[in-house]
C-alpha cells in the first residue's frame, strides 16, 4: 500500500464514528461499487478486445 492510500484509509477511519448510519451505509456501498468495478475491470483486461468491448457496453 503507498502513502496516498495509507492516508486515505487513515482518514475515513477517523471519520467513520463521526458519521450517522446512512452515512456509513453510502460509503460502504461507494467502496463496493469501486470494487465491482475493479474487478470487472480486471477480468475484462484478461479477455480478447471483442470479448473486452462486450463487457463494456453491459
């Protein structure tokens, strides 16, 4: 992990309690839909640039 990273997570960790629940739920579902994403991203980069361009329109 590098330093950006390591800030970033320092950050929303000292945020965290101050926030409501839907607060907290917003957030968990932003860091879900960034995983989704990099994982999609990341098995679309395995795949032919047809299949890649099939995924990507979905």
């Amino acid at each position: 992990m590098n330093e950006k990273e390591e800030k970033i997570l320092t950050t929303i960790a000292m945020l965290i309690p101050k926030m409501s629940e839907p607060e907290k739920m917003y957030l968990l579902g932003q860091a879900e839909g960034m995983a989704l994403m990099k994982r999609r991203q990341q098995s679309v980069a395995g795949k032919s640039d047809e299949e890649s361009r099939e995924l990507q329109e979905v």
